[in-house]
C-alpha cells in the first residue's frame, strides 16, 4: 500500500495551494512524484503524467486518471488494495461516504488533500468557464 509521511502530504497539500517553499522542499526531499501528481491531477499537464510513468509511480497513475472518471483506473486501485487512493479519487468525485472512509480510518492528512485537490480543481473550472463556453452551444 502506498503511504507518505504526514510531513509529505502537508507539503504536498500546501504545493498545491501553490506555495514555492512547498515544492522546493518536496523535490529537494525526494518527492518529485507528489509535484508531477498535483500538475497532472490539477492542471492536466501530460509531462507529469510521462514522467510518473517513466519512473513507474503506476499507482498515481492510476489515482490522477480515477479522479479524472476512468472506472477502469478505480477499479485497478481497487484490486491493488490501494483503498486510500481509491477514497481520495472517489471523495474528490463528491462521494461523501469515501471522505468518512479516510476520517474514520483515521486518515484525515489524505482527505485534506483531497479537498484541497477538489478545491482546487473547481476554481480552474469555475476561471476557465463563462457563459459563452458552457452548455451545450459553444461560442
């Protein structure tokens, strides 16, 4: 099962609210992995995703494409027993019950992240919509 320290994952988190000390200090700490996770998850960066793969972190492969609704990337985690990343996929997706998962596993380091990845991914949504782009007629 894949884990991280709570340091790591408070980096990580705080990386993702776009804080440069955060990132700096993952990758000086050998968790390159967890910056590529974050612009792949968020921003759909497609060289973070190549260089997961490259270095063979399939599992958060695996979590970046659950998150993006691919039922076959879930079911993968799934079967490895990666539940943790599993419930993050499925709590950032809006299912309550897999955020409860975390807390009540006493995971609440992977469930902020999640928000936080949520929370996030909502506001480049919200920034790169208008009424002109949304529905089903596109300007």
């Amino acid at each position: 099962m894949l884990t991280y320290p709570k340091e790591v994952l408070e980096r990580t988190k705080e990386h993702d609210n776009e804080n440069p000390h955060a990132k700096r200090w993952l990758t000086d700490n050998n968790y390159e992995a967890l910056v590529k996770l974050t612009d792949a998850t968020i921003y759909r960066d497609s060289k973070a995703v190549e260089y997961l793969l490259l270095h063979k972190h399939f599992i958060l492969v695996a979590f970046i494409n659950a998150v993006w609704e691919d039922k076959k990337a879930l079911k993968i985690l799934l079967d490895k027993k990666e539940f943790i990343w599993a419930a993050m996929a499925n709590y950032i997706n809006g299912d309550d019950k897999a955020g409860l998962f975390l807390r009540k596993n006493k995971l609440d380091m992977y469930a902020e992240l999640a928000e936080t990845i949520q929370t996030k991914i909502r506001k480049l949504n919200d920034k790169n919509s208008s009424f002109f782009n949304s529905g089903p007629f596109k300007i």
